[in-house]
C-alpha cells in the first residue's frame, strides 16, 4: 500500500546512520512510489536529521501520532458498518464506543435490522439478551484503529503536506461532509449534462431534462440561459457508457461527476487523496469510485477541456456560490471539521 509516512520513515532510519547514504536495494514501497514523493521524503529526512535533538523529538512525535489517527470523521459510517456487521456483540460494542457520537447512533440504528447494542446487552427478537462489558480495554482503539486501516487500506497523507478541505481539488475535498459533497457532485454533473445537450435536436434535448428530478431541471434551465454548461467530449462519452449502469437520467448525475473528478484527480498524481474521498462518500459510491480507479476505463485518459486549470477554477466557484447561499458548509465550518 502507498504510504508516504514509510517512505519518510525509512530515509529518515538510513540517513540518521550515514547522510551521505544512496541505497541500490530499496524496499519495494520506494520502488512503486512517484519520483516525487520520493524526493520529498528524502529531503524531509535530511531536515529532521540535521535538526536539534530536542526539536526532532517534537516532530517526530508530531509525524507519528497523524500517521496513527484514524479520521473517524472522514470515514462514512456505511463503511465502518461492513466491517463491524457480522462481529459478535461484544467487539460490536467495544468498536462503536470509538467513533464519534454521531457515527456511532447512526451504526446502532442499522447495524442489524432489529439489534440494538448498549452497554447493558444486544437485544435482538430472535434472541436473549446479551449482556457486554462496557469497559473498552485499553488496548482496542489502537488494535480498531490500526485494522480499519489495513482492510480499507486506508492511505496515509504525506507528512510533508498540510490536510486541507480545498487545497487541491477534487481528493482535496475528502473531509468536506458527505451531504455537501453529493450536493456539489450534482450540480457539476448537471453542467456537464447540459453539455451533453448542446448537440442535439432541440426536442430530445428538453425531454432528457424533463427525466431530471424537478430542482435539477430549473438548475440545468439556469446553466443554459447563463452559458455555463462544460464543453469537454469526456461528458457525452461518460453519460452513454453510463446508460445501462445508471438508467434514470437523475441518478446518472452523481455518476458521471464521480468519474469526471476521478479522472481530473488521477490526472493530477492524487491517487491517495482519491481514495480518502472515497472512503469520505456512501459506500455504494466510493467502491464505484476505487473501481474504476483500478480498472482505467478510457475515458480516465481523455484530457481536460478546455484545461485542469480553468476546471479546477469553475469547481471552486460552484463551492463558492454554495457556501455564500448557505447550501452547505462554510469556509470555517469546513475547516473546523477538517480539524
């Protein structure tokens, strides 16, 4: 798995021992990792090198526990849910009195149809009570942790770089709440559906928009009156390769815009962020989402149009417009959940 944190770790261990050292076997994580996260892990390992003993302490200190924290936060509930389903009572309990409250009254509520978990027992209809200990022993939010990572293979963030909910669009977005992203997603993919439009007959065009859900229709209204549609080939060839998988036109929104910010993000080296969006989104949406980034289809490759930088700008704008009108988080709000 990529990890960023070990490429750190290990330049860090050989430089400490000899700062002028070139390894010619090197383990395969630095072998499979981009010439540029190997550079800079070797360039962050020969600052904390040279660095006063008490100062490098701190840091490292720093480096170790961001690698370790499993962002609960970040994580959609339906995903922690798969893992934890068909646990027995007592894991059941102890791994749901490490989330957050919030994900963790969502998880009692389906976790199993007609279950209940609590510290006096699982009450289920076919059962008798169960009772748990509710003393989490000390040793199971590390062991939790550190196995929720390794079965979602769950990518660490580059210790030389600062999490960021707009920083880089779109893997940068994986801490923005799901809701918001979902929102964002939607309306993106109108604009791109307009663009569909644009090339045919007037009428099949209105009664494609007449199939979208009655808020979008006046949306894609707005984006053709204000010009604001996307002209780039990627959406007509994604909206027709879509068809059969995702048949209603309404739903087929999220989808296309999930596969134009997988290709745009996969375009700009954010392999891991990606993957951290997906975990961020429904489980329905990320495996979709980290399927296609394992299996390429064709239209990963096509290039950006009119350009990353003129997408990245009508993106941001898009949020922009949503924060000021209060449809969904605000800048700080943003940032005081990323935090």
């Amino acid at each position: 798995m990529h990890s960023p944190v070990s490429q750190f770790s290990f330049w860090y261990a050989a430089l400490k021992t000899n700062r002028e050292l070139t390894p010619t076997g090197l383990p395969e994580f630095l072998r499979t990792s981009s010439e540029s996260d190997a550079k800079r892990a070797r360039h962050m390992a020969e600052q904390l090198v040279g660095m006063d003993p008490d100062v490098r302490r701190q840091l490292i200190g720093i480096i170790r526990d961001k690698a370790s924290a499993v962002p609960w936060s970040a994580i959609h509930p339906s995903w922690i849910r798969s893992l934890i389903r068909d646990w027995p009572p007592q894991w059941r309990f102890w791994a749901l009195e490490c989330l957050p409250a919030a994900t963790r009254e969502l998880l009692q509520k389906s976790i199993q149809k007609g279950t209940h978990i609590r510290t006096q027992g699982v009450r289920s209809p076919l059962s008798k009570p169960v009772v748990v200990d509710g003393h989490v022993p000390a040793w199971w939010p590390a062991w939790f942790g550190n196995h929720v990572r390794r079965v979602l293979k769950y990518p660490d963030l580059p210790p030389w770089t600062k999490s960021s909910a707009e920083a880089e669009l779109p893997g940068g977005l994986c801490e923005m709440d799901d809701n918001d992203l979902v929102l964002i997603l939607r309306l993106h993919g109108t604009s791109g559906f307009v663009g569909c439009l644009r090339k045919l007959p007037r009428a099949e065009g209105q009664q494609l928009i007449w199939q979208l859900p009655t808020e979008f229709q006046s949306v894609a209204s707005e984006v053709v009156q204000g010009k604001k549609w996307i002209s780039d080939p990627f959406w007509p060839q994604v909206f027709t390769e879509l068809k059969d998988e995702f048949p209603a036109v309404g739903d087929r929104l999220v989808w296309m815009a999930l596969a134009d910010w997988t290709r745009v993000g996969l375009q700009q080296a954010q392999g891991p962020l990606l993957r951290r969006m997906a975990y961020r989104l429904h489980r329905k949406y990320g495996k979709w989402m980290l399927r296609k980034m394992e299996t390429s289809p064709e239209w990963i490759a096509l290039p950006v149009q009119p350009g990353i930088d003129a997408w990245r700008q009508t993106l941001q704008d898009l949020i922009q417009t949503l924060r000021q009108a209060g449809r969904i988080q605000s800048a700080a709000e943003a940032e005081g959940t990323a935090k």
